[in-house]
C-alpha cells in the first residue's frame, strides 16, 4: 500500500470522527430541550459508520477488483436514539403536561463526555498516522540524495 492511500484512509476517519463529534456537541447543546420544532423533546443522535472502498481513479478502482479492497470509513447516517426520556415533576414548567411532567431529552452527560474523549482520541490516532506517513516519505526522499 502507498503512503497516499494511508493518507486517504487517515483523511476518512479524522472526517468521520469529526462528523461524531458535531453530532455529541449537538447533543451536549441539546441536554435541557424539552420542545422542540415537532413540540417533543429533544432525542440524543449517535453517528452510524461504515466501511468504504478508498478508490479515487478508474486504474485504482480496476487495481481493486483484480487485488484486496482497501477500506476507509465514513457517516453512513445519524439517527436518533430511542431509548427512555427522564420525567421529572415541575408543574409550574412551560412544557409541563397536565399531571405536571415535564420529559427531558434522554442525553446523558457523563456519556457524552465519554464519547466526546473517545472521538478525540480517535481524530488523533488519525492524525498521527498521517504525520508517521509524512514522515516515512521524507525519509525516503532522504535515501534518495
């Protein structure tokens, strides 16, 4: 495998896991909503990845069907999560219903903290990969003198 297509594969995940990461700060943003502009309450989105064959030209695409796929990633979709709403009891809250509930967004913070590292930890798994690439064709240029 060439140092570009290390590159290409390093590109797509750091794209991806920036994607994730607008996706946890739109829940973090979102952790108090209780109506929103279809009058629920706000629901936590996560981001589904799935594997892409990294081809840029017609001789790659061709190279791949005669040898092993090379696989990148990226957001195939963000969907929401459907799991329980909290319920508490505030009867003098705006959004209340009439036995004085109010239903919170299903966004746990201390998750989203947690997915946020894991997301910044992948972004720079990512990004030194590529500098380790970067560097590996330096070097190589060095021989080269």
């Amino acid at each position: 495998m060439d140092l570009i297509k290390c590159m290409d594969i390093a590109a797509s995940g750091m794209t991806s896991q920036r994607t994730r990461l607008n996706v946890i700060s739109m829940n973090l943003a979102n952790a108090n909503t209780t109506k929103t502009e279809d009058g629920t309450p706000y629901r936590r989105k996560t981001a589904i990845f799935r594997t892409v064959p990294i081809d840029n030209t017609f001789e790659e695409r061709l190279q791949n069907t005669l040898d092993k796929k090379i696989y990148g990633v990226e957001v195939k979709k963000i969907v929401p999560v459907n799991s329980e709403l909290k319920k508490m009891y505030d009867p003098t809250h705006p959004d209340a219903d009439k036995q004085g509930y109010v239903y919170l967004p299903n966004v746990n913070l201390v998750e989203e903290m947690v997915n946020m590292l894991d997301a910044n930890r992948a972004y720079e798994a990512n990004a030194s990969a590529i500098r380790a690439a970067k560097d590996m064709a330096t070097k190589a240029l060095d021989i080269g003198r």
